[in-house]
C-alpha cells in the first residue's frame, strides 16, 4: 500500500466534519490558491465532456480519473 493510499484510508475513517475541514483547508495545506484549483476542476470536467469513441489518448487520459463521472450533457 502506497503513502497516498494509506492517507486516502485515513480520510474516510475520519468524522465527517474533520473530512470537511480538510476539504476546505486542503489547497492551503498542498500550497495551491482555492481559485486555482477550482479552474483546474472546470478544466477536467469540460474536457471529459467530449467522449469520443475513436480518441484512443483520451481513454488513455480517463483511465487516470476513474473516479470522475462524465457530466450529463443531454439537458
């Protein structure tokens, strides 16, 4: 088990209101701006929304988010 891994764990042990707190303060603790972050954010999910079928490098790129769930476009 990897250091990343183990702190992932350790997270969902924990209370939700200290999960919360370490949400909030998380950019602070890592040393990124909060705005920063949440561009980075918008940038991942716009760029999931496009789900080309033939885009080999982008399944290649999912593969590394398999956490992330593709917005719902259809609205």
């Amino acid at each position: 088990m990897t250091t990343v891994q183990e702190i992932e764990k350790a997270i969902e042990a924990l209370p939700l209101a200290d999960q919360l707190r370490l949400y909030r303060d998380l950019p602070q603790l890592i040393g990124r701006d909060p705005e920063d972050l949440e561009w980075q954010r918008l940038a991942i999910e716009e760029f999931f929304r496009d789900d080309a079928a033939d885009d080999i490098s982008y399944d290649r790129l999912r593969a590394d988010f398999p956490g992330h769930r593709p917005l719902d476009c259809s609205n």
